[in-house]
C-alpha cells in the first residue's frame, strides 16, 4: 500500500484519461482509512505509541493521502482545468 500511494498519483497523471480519476480516488480513500485504522489500534494497544514521533510522522503522511484524492486537491488549489495524460501544455 505504501508502494501504491507514492507512485500512484504519478502514474495516473502520465498514463490514464482523466475518466480514470474515481478509481484512483476510491482506492486512495481505501488507503487512507486503512492507514487511520492502524494509527487508532497502534494508539490502543502500543504503550507510548500515542503522541510519539511515530504516531506523529504516520498521522502526517496520513493526512497527506488526501493531496491524492483529485476532487479535494483541485478544491484546496483552485484549479478547474481537466489534465490529460501525456498533455505537456498543463503545467500552469
């Protein structure tokens, strides 16, 4: 899962039609829940798990999902321009 967020975005940029964006969103949603989901049993069953650095750096990466999830990353920036895969005359 690790593997999959951190290349996941780039891969859809470069090579899936904009029409791909849901599938990508679900699976990032996926993630992150399940991420969450460790976060919450780490905190309960690993005695000074809670508010360490770990808990601390999985929280923030965490969070960090969300920058992947295409309808909320265009509300963060403002952007309302579809991409297309391979379109080199986006980058704004």
């Amino acid at each position: 899962m690790v593997i999959y967020v951190l290349i996941a975005d780039d891969i859809k940029m470069a090579a899936f039609p904009k029409s791909a964006d849901d599938t990508f969103n679900v699976f990032a949603l996926i993630i992150m829940t399940i991420f969450a989901l460790e976060i919450f049993i780490n905190s309960l069953s690993s005695q000074g798990y809670l508010f360490s650095f770990y808990f601390w750096l999985d929280l923030f990466s965490t969070i960090s999902i969300i920058t992947d999830i295409t309808s909320i990353w265009d509300s963060i920036i403002g952007q309302t321009d579809d991409y297309q895969a391979g379109d080199p005359g986006n980058s704004e």
